[in-house]
C-alpha cells in the first residue's frame, strides 16, 4: 500500500524523506521486519523501539515512525507522531482497509464475564445462521476455526488483521473481549465499535507495569464507552454510576435486582444427572423464560447481555433460547459430560477471589460432597497459595492437591503452602503430585451427586513443568480418556 494512503486519518509530521513509496507490511517488532516495512517505534516498559532503527534499516524497513527526532538514513522516510502506539493501530487499521466497519464489532469490558459473554454471543448468532469471530482470552475463533492469540486484546496490528480475516471469510458480526490494557495502550484505537458492553468491576491488574491503582484501572474500562455506538451496562454492579460518566453512547441496562431494560427474575437452580443450571425469567424488552446450562447467578447476568445484545440485532428469540441451552465455555465452569451420576467441573480459577466465586456458586447445589482438584503455580506470590487453600477449606470441601504450573519448583513444597491456608480453618486433603493421577483419583472417588471441581488449568492445553517450554496437558481429554469418550 501506497505511504500517503496508510497516513490519511493520522497527525503526523514528515521528518525526511517522501511519501512516494510502497509498505509491504507493518512492524513494531524490530525481529519480524522484511523488505519495503514499515516500522513503527513503540516505547515500552523495558524496550524501546528507537534503539533498533540501525537494524530494522539494515533488514529492509523504508519507513520510520518514531516519537522523537532521531539521526536520519538516506533513501529512509522518517514520519514523527505523538503517541507511536496510536500511530500504529490507526495505521494497521489503513493497512488492512478498516475491517471493523465492515461488520458489526461489539466489545465486552469487565472485570469477570467477558470471555462467557462472547461465547454465548457467538453460541446464539451461529444457530441463527450468522458468521461471526471471536477475539479473546482462551484465543480467536473465526467461523469456527481456532486461532492461537498472545493478549485478551491482541496488539493492534494483530487485532486489525484477524478482522481482515474475519472480513475476508465472510463474517457480519466480530465478538471482541478488550482488556484494560487493551484500552489503556491503545490496541482497539481505530475499531469502530457497534456496541460496548459493561460487565462488572473488582480490583485486578493493578501492579507495576499495569495500573497504578483501581481508579486508573476503571477509567481505562471506561474508554471503551467513548468509542461505541449503544453502551450495555449492569445496573447491579456498585460501579455501575462510575461507569456511565462521561460515556458518549447510547446507554441500556440490565439487571436483577433494579429496573432497568432487561431484568432477569424468577431465578431457579437446577440439576440433573450430571448437570448443573439456571432457569429464570425476563421483563422488560424480552418477556420470556431462559435456561442455561451454565450454572450460578452470575451466568444469568452474562445471559442477559447475550440476550440484550441479539434483540438489540433482531436475532430471534428461539435461537437465543436454544443457544443459551446448549453453550459451553471451554474452562469457564465448563460441565464435562461424562454420564455418572455426579458432576465434573473445570475452571480457570486460579487465586483465592475466583476460588471464592466458584465454590459458593457450586455449594448453592447442596452437592453430596465437593471435591477439588488443584494446585498454584510456582514462582509466584506465596501468599496466593494460602489463601485458596483457605478458601476451599471454608467450603468444607475435600483438597486433592497437585501441580498447576510449577515452573521449576517443588510441587510438593508448593502443595505445603496450601496446606497451611488449608489448616488455619482445617479441611481434608491429600496430596498427589502428578496432576494426571489426581485426576484420576478424584474421578475414583467421586459418588452420586458428589462435584468434582478441577481449578486452575481451565482451557489451558499445557503444563509448565521445569520454566521450559510447555508440555502438552488437557484435563478434558484425561477425563474423555478415563471414561473412553
């Protein structure tokens, strides 16, 4: 693509150099540059892109787009900007011809929700027979095809190009998870947002190289709700007033326990061989009755959204009902089905908060008895350790302790943590280094309306054993495998 095309919706300044030249690609990873790139220097935490102008040069990149003045090269163009990470995903949008307002883009922001929303998003626009991707924790899905991403929120020009893709398969809608630090480094900058959707906020991600405290870390969340069109935002959450400040979109609400647009109600739990739900009811711009599969009150809130949002896209009410019954998200209490007469459960759960949220939500089953598959990762805080040992203790379920991601250390030593949250309250434990064995042995143990909760691994198909390269590790297929399904 042409220089002065790729540059139309920027501010810039032409440092040296002209325009009259061809872009074959954009970098901002001075190891990926290639013949005729266009590199674009991003600041970074540890790394500077203006330390490696000398050898993207030499690797073949034409053009420079940097913060500061720099030293020139002959037959090089040296555009200045005055934020470089703005640059770049206003010009990975020009590359790829503006993907995002092809389609119907709706963004999910949230401290919890965002990756269950999106799946039941793209659960119910795929029965009633619409294209539709998916970007987000667990990867992208484009159509139904699986694609591997680093971020929650991809870096821009990554972003930009699964859309590309997205438009290129034939997709109407894009299904989007954006993080706050997605938001905060401007990696959505340039998507044209249909709808934003607001789920909840708690204290995360707030730490060195993240936000410098909770009111950093919601005022990015909030940018989100001044780049979309209908902003959708839970009426119940405590933030809910915080949220809507400032907001330059049309705003609709959801709830509970307030009126609002849609308001679920009539909420019922239920269970069979195997399977855990809710049954509730709506009012409001939907007067109906909904059952998911997923269980817990605060599946019932994501269902709303999902149910908000295909009415607000004229979907009809059958294929969201069908939809919300069969969902499933991979690692998301996800119910594996392996017909026994008690319950199987993985989850991503992983510190003391997500720990809480799963065990009270599954206790509100009166389950026989529930047991819990987990460890912690190794080379991270201690602390962590004690308290999910704490927690599941407080829930008077039975440890079966074992390795997570260990990184290098003794799983034995990090199972001793555990165990020392799990004695400030006093619980049953025992310990099973090999996680594949312990698995094993809870699926032995388990009897009729008991609950097995695996944590920690969720959608995770590895293990991180010795701070090497991952191995392959899927508890859902040890637990197909166990039961030859």
């Amino acid at each position: 693509m042409k220089l002065e095309k790729l540059l139309t919706e920027i501010d810039y300044t032409l440092l040296y150099g002209d325009f009259n030249i061809e872009v074959s690609q954009i970098d901002y990873d001075s190891r990926k540059v290639i013949n005729h790139s266009l590199f674009v220097c991003i600041v970074g935490s540890n790394v500077d892109g203006h330390d490696f102008i000398d050898s993207v040069i030499d690797r073949g990149a034409k053009v420079i787009v940097v913060e500061r003045e720099v030293s020139y090269h002959e037959g090089i163009t040296y555009i200045k900007v005055k934020n470089s990470r703005i640059a770049l995903a206003l010009l990975s949008s020009a590359f790829f011809d503006h993907p995002s307002r092809k389609m119907t883009v709706i963004g999910i922001t949230g401290t919890k929700g965002k990756t269950t929303t999106s799946y039941m998003l793209e659960s119910i626009l795929t029965k009633a027979h619409k294209k539709v991707g998916i970007i987000g924790t667990i990867g992208s899905i484009i159509n139904g095809v699986y694609h591997e991403t680093k971020n929650t929120t991809p870096e821009s020009f990554e972003l930009q190009r699964l859309m590309h893709e997205m438009i290129e398969c034939g997709c109407e809608y894009c299904v989007m998870e954006v993080s706050s630090q997605g938001l905060m480094l401007h990696r959505v900058t340039g998507v044209d947002f249909d709808y934003g959707i607001f789920t909840n906020l708690s204290p995360d991600h707030i730490g060195k190289n993240e936000h410098r405290d909770f009111a950093h870390y919601m005022s990015c969340k909030k940018m989100l709700f001044q780049m979309c069109k209908v902003g959708i935002f839970n009426k119940d959450d405590e933030h809910y007033t915080d949220m809507i400040d400032n907001a330059q979109c049309q705003i609709l609400t959801y709830s509970i326990h307030h009126d609002s647009h849609l308001q679920g109600y009539d909420i019922h739990l239920s269970k069979g061989d195997g399977t855990l739900g809710v049954i509730f009811k709506t009012q409001g711009l939907i007067k109906d009755t909904f059952e998911t599969n997923i269980p817990g009150e605060f599946s019932v809130y994501n269902s709303l959204v999902a149910i908000m949002i295909c009415q607000q896209l004229s979907i009809d009410v059958p294929y969201i009902k069908q939809a919300l019954k069969q969902v499933r998200v991979p690692g998301r209490v996800e119910i594996i089905p392996v017909q026994q007469s008690y319950t199987v459960i993985i989850d991503y759960a992983h510190n003391a908060l997500s720990f809480d949220s799963i065990l009270s939500t599954i206790s509100a089953y009166h389950p026989h008895k529930l047991i819990c598959v987990y460890g912690a990762g190794g080379k991270r805080d201690k602390k962590r350790r004690y308290d999910v040992g704490e927690v599941v203790a407080k829930y008077h379920a039975y440890s079966i302790l074992t390795a997570d991601n260990p990184r290098g250390e003794n799983v034995h030593d990090i199972c001793l943590d555990i165990v020392e949250g799990i004695n400030r309250i006093g619980g049953d434990y025992i310990i099973i280094e090999d996680r594949k064995e312990a698995l094993h042995y809870a699926l032995s143990l388990a009897q009729k309306d008991d609950v097995i909760l695996c944590l920690g691994k969720g959608h995770e198909t590895y293990q991180i054993i010795d701070n090497n390269e991952p191995l392959p590790f899927s508890e859902k297929e040890i637990i197909k495998e166990y039961f030859n399904i």
